[in-house]
C-alpha cells in the first residue's frame, strides 16, 4: 500500500492563498470552538462516544466468564462482528451520502444502547449475537462515518485544523473509556460496565 500510495501525486491547486504570517495556531483552534456550535456538539458526541463503546472490549471475557463460552462460539461471534463491520462500512457509506452522515451517526448511537443494554440483561448466550451485530454497527458509525463527517466542517482552508482538533480531543477519552470500563468491571461487574456504555 505504501508503494502506491508514493505513486499518488495531488492535483495543483493555485486557488488557495497562505498568508505569508500564520496566526498563533491555539487562537485558530480556540475561534473554531468558540464559534462553530455544531462543530462543538459534534466534539462532545465524539467524547462521549468512547464511553459509550467502552463496553465491546468486554463481550467476549463476559461470555466466557458468565456462560462458559465454547472457543467455537468466541469465533462464530468475533466472525459475526467481523462480517457486520464490512459489511456496514460499504452500506452505511453509501447510506451516509444519501441521507445524511448525522443520521448514520444517530444509528449507531441506537445501535450502541440497545447492544449495551442487550448485553446487560440477555439471559442466554444466544443473545450476544445480536449484542456483537449490534457492536459492529455502532464502530462503523463512530468512527469511519464519524470520519466522514467530520470532512463537512469548515472551509478548505480551515477543514485540515477541524480534523485535527476531532482526532486530538477525542482521544483522552479512547485513552481512558476502556481503562474505566476495566475498573467498572473489576469493581462491580460486567453488568455495571454495559450499563455505563448504554448511558454513555
């Protein structure tokens, strides 16, 4: 992938115009919070959004711990999410720019809660499987929509900084959501994790 990637040339764009000066780099990024609201409820989902899946890490310990989980069924399930995610990578996408990436976004935020809260109660194994569907939607819809979305903040100019700011402000909270999911469970229980996660 890296040879062909050295093999892309970008297109000349004479339209835009750096000024010479760059302004403090902080002063740009604090104006685009400042300012931009949607930009700003986007970040905070994004946050959020870590809490929110910090449960997925999970699945698979508590299946085993809580109902003595074949290795056979550990696969049927991790294929389960594995087909899910590839498929919903190509699906939502094309959804996405259909009917909005906001609505993908919601999606998966339902995806999200009902996995979380299915894994919280279901009362036999088979219930992970939807519980592990469900996952794989909602990854697709936080991160490679949550991706694409973020492209729509912002001028050209501007649009490198507002990718910038999404990926670094998120990332304490992908740092520490699992950290926390791991405490949670260690604490209490799993229960108490996916409960979380469903707020979250």
């Amino acid at each position: 992938s890296l040879f062909f990637l050295g093999l892309t040339r970008e297109p000349v764009d004479a339209e835009k115009s750096l000024p010479e000066r760059q302004p403090l780099p902080w002063r740009e990024w604090l104006n685009i919070l400042c300012q931009d609201r949607n930009f700003s409820a986007f970040l905070i989902v994004r946050f959020l959004s870590s809490f929110a899946t910090m449960g997925f890490a999970f699945y698979i310990v508590y299946g085993l711990r809580r109902f003595g989980m074949s290795e056979v069924t550990a696969g049927f399930l991790t294929a389960a999410l594995t087909i899910t995610q590839t498929l919903a990578n190509a699906g939502m996408g094309w959804l996405g720019d259909r009917v909005g990436h906001r609505t993908m976004l919601i999606t998966g935020s339902l995806a999200v809660t009902v996995s979380s809260l299915l894994a919280w109660g279901g009362p036999t194994i088979e219930w992970l499987y939807p519980v592990f569907i469900l996952a794989g939607l909602a990854n697709v819809a936080y991160w490679t929509i949550g991706m694409a979305i973020t492209t729509e903040f912002g001028t050209e100019e501007t649009r490198p900084t507002y990718i910038g700011l999404s990926n670094t402000l998120v990332a304490p909270a992908t740092i520490l959501a699992p950290l926390l999911g791991g405490w949670i469970a260690d604490a209490i229980n799993f229960q108490a994790t996916f409960m979380v996660s469903a707020v979250g």
